[in-house]
C-alpha cells in the first residue's frame, strides 16, 4: 500500500501537460471526489496502528504535490496562451488611437488669423444680431441708399432697425468706435443673407474682415499686405486689383489671384481665366472713420472682407457649400490639420 503511494508520488512529480482538458483529467484522477486521494483516504482506517502516522504523512504529501501540481500547469498554460504577464501583452499592436478632426472653416479661419497675426493684427468679434446703424448706417449707406439692396438681409420681423449682420463689416464699425489709431485689426463671423440656397451659395456663410488704420495709411499698404496673404495663404503672389464699388470704401477694388493654368481644375475653378476673385477691398470711407468718431484728416485706414467657405471650398475642391453646414461626420472625418 505504501509502495503504491510512493508511486503515485513519483507519477505526480513528474507529470506534465499544456493541454487544460488533460491537466483537468489529471486533477479529477486525483482531488475529484472519486478519485485516488479520496480512496486513499478512505483506507486510512485499515491501516495497522503503527504504519498510520507514515501513511499518513505520504497522503498530505501527495495532496499538496496534486494540487500544486494542478496550479502551477494551469497558470504557465495560461501566461503561454494570452501571453499575460503583470502589465498584459506587452507585444500586442497598440489600439488605434483616433485623431479628431477640425471643421474646413475652423481650419481656413485659423489659417487666416495666424498669417495676419504675424504682422501685427488682433482678432476682434462681433455680435450676429446687429442694429442697422453698425451694418448699414455706419458704414455709409443711410436709409432708403440703394447699396442696401445689395445685401438681402435678414430683418427681426418685430424691429426694423434689428437685423443678423450681412456682413462683418459691422465689426470694423464696433471696433473703431471703441478703440482709437493705430488700429490693426481681423473679424472672423458669421453673417446671413437670404439667398436662396444651392451648391454656390447659402443663407449664412463666414467671412474675415481686416481694418488698418493709422497716419498715412495708403493704397500701397493694402496692395502690399493683400499680396503677402496671397503668398502665405495659397503660394501664389500675383495679384490684380479690379475697380469696384462699396459704399464704405473709396476707392474701392476686387482682389484677383492668378491661380494658373496649369491642370484641368485650374481651368474649371477659374473659368478658363487663369484668375480667382477671393476679396472685396479699398480705403476706407472718410465719412465711415467720421461716424466713428475718427478725424479722418489725420487718420487713413484700409479695409478687406473675403468669405471664408469659399476659400474652404477652393482649398479643399469641395463641390458643394451646402456639404459645409451638414454636417455629415463622413465628411468632416477627413479634415485633420494642425489649425
Ligand atoms: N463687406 C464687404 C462684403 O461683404 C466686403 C468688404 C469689406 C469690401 C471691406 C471692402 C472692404 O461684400
């Protein structure tokens, strides 16, 4: 009986086994409830006198080797098959971390304020629900001027005299009344007409308006620092200047950028011209640096205004401005940048 114990102890000892079903077999042939520990156990009481304390030493001992046995199979079985050590599987590949993405408008918006803030302007804003004296009145177009019908504007159905600006003209106004020369200022913001919407235009849109004004503040200045955003913007210098009109300017122009020519797009974007209309500019109006409270003999100012979805829909060839306020996170997923 003893022999056999020994034997068994000698099986236990040396056994081994990475399959859990054969190690759960083992477990069973041994610790189950009938298996060879128990009925050892139950002999127990045949045993003569003086042989129990011996035998029984050899059955603890065979009990513990079992279980040991048992778990020390289990756990390296385990740590080899999920590789978990203390810290998880150190090779795994890392779960992919996702990158959020920025809207087009934020991204050209803050490509626009970093290229001015270079140069020395601050970023201003305005309120949307504007008064018709800082959209329109300010800025030289009094009641009944025809210019105002350039801008179908939005009215608040219950005051004539509030509106959602039409542009962010109204924030050059703001500013200059609360601030004195040199002013060297942006106003990103959103404004409103009521167009009728399409692939070209929307009810509401967004633009960046710039105002300097200072002591001898000439056309030169604005030519010049038009041509330094273009660079920096698109990497394209050359610009044209075309008369145009704005009550709030004199004179006043449209900023051409020659794209090129080059590829099938440059063509279609530009119409078979080779030029890109992006900005309305000029000087600014005497009379609006006076309705501000600015002595327009001592103080010249220029001023720009150019929409920033279109500049979106250029940069990036979106097809369709109406894809700008959708938002269709298929679309806007694929827009990752450092602005
Ligand atoms: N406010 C004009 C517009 O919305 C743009 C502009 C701004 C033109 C400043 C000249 C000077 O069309």
């Amino acid at each position: 009986m003893l022999d056999t114990l020994k034997e068994h102890l000698a099986e236990v000892e040396k056994y081994t086994s990475n399959s859990l079903d054969e190690i759960e077999a083992f477990r069973i042939k041994y610790l189950g409830k009938k298996g060879l520990l128990n009925e050892f156990f139950a002999e127990f009481k045949n045993v003569p006198n003086e042989q129990k304390k011996e035998f029984g030493q050899v059955i603890n001992q065979l009990k513990s080797l079992a279980n040991e046995k048992v778990n020390t199979l289990k756990a390296s079985l385990s740590e080899n098959t999920d590789n978990q050590g203390k810290y998880g599987d150190l090779t795994r590949p890392g779960e992919p971390i996702e990158i959020g993405a920025r809207h087009p408008i934020s991204i050209v918006k803050n490509k626009i304020i970093d290229i001015f803030s270079r140069i020395g302007f601050n970023v201003s804003e305005g309120p949307e629900i504007e008064d018709d004296w800082h959209n329109f009145t300010a800025l030289n177009l009094p009641e009944y001027h025809p210019a105002r019908d350039m801008q179908d504007t939005f009215f608040i159905q219950t005051d004539p005299d509030i509106l959602l600006r039409t542009h962010t003209s109204s924030v050059q106004v703001r500013y200059m009344e609360e601030n004195k020369p040199p002013i060297r200022t942006i106003s990103p913001g959103r404004v409103y007409r009521n167009e009728a919407i399409s692939a070209r235009s929307h009810c509401f849109f967004h633009q960046v308006e710039g105002l300097y004004v200072d002591k001898d503040v000439s056309f030169a200045d604005l030519k010049q620092t038009l041509q330094y955003f273009t660079t920096e913007m698109f990497g394209k210098s050359k610009i044209r200047l075309r008369p145009s009109y704005f009550p709030f300017t004199e004179p006043s122009a449209e900023v051409d950028v020659y794209w090129g020519l080059e590829t099938e797009t440059d063509y279609r974007m530009t119409k078979g011209t080779g030029w890109l209309e992006i900005m309305g500019c000029g000087m600014v109006d005497p009379n609006v640096l006076e309705n501000c409270g600015i002595d327009s003999k001592t103080y010249s100012g220029f001023a720009f205004g150019m929409g920033i979805d279109r500049i979106a829909l250029l940069q990036y060839q979106i097809p369709d401005i109406r894809l700008l306020s959708e938002n269709d996170v298929r679309f806007l997923e694929q827009f990752k940048s450092a602005f």
